[in-house]
C-alpha cells in the first residue's frame, strides 16, 4: 500500500518537475519581465523557487517519514 502511493507520488512529482522544465525553456526566450536579474535569466531551472521546490518537498516528506517511523517505535 505504502509502496504504491510512494510510486504515485514520485510519479507526479517527476510530471511536475518536467512540465515545469517545459514551460521555462519554451517562456525563455519571451521578455515578460524588464526588472529581472542576470542571476535568473542565466540560471532560469536554479533560480525558480518553484522548481527548488519539487526538489525539496520528496526529500523533506522521506526525512518526515523516517522520523515518524523513529518515534513511533
């Protein structure tokens, strides 16, 4: 049970990262934004805080589970 709703978790997040990495490579080349910093037009994937995001979130959710699993014992 657990192992199946791992799988589907993984499997949108890696939905999630992708389409997002879709969307700034194909937005990338439009200006919608005058104010931006050089920092972010050279490192548009390492720089959006929402793509940091979907890697942050599965490893904070797998930490979270390890320590609930550690103090449930």
């Amino acid at each position: 049970m657990y192992t199946l709703l791992g799988l589907i978790g993984a499997a949108v997040c890696v939905f999630s990262l992708l389409s997002s990495i879709y969307f700034i490579r194909k937005q990338q080349h439009k200006v919608l934004d005058k104010n931006t910093s050089m920092t972010t037009v050279k490192h548009p994937v390492i720089s959006n805080p929402i793509v940091l995001a979907y890697f942050a979130l599965p490893v904070l959710i797998i930490l979270g589970a390890i320590i609930w699993t550690l103090f449930l014992r």
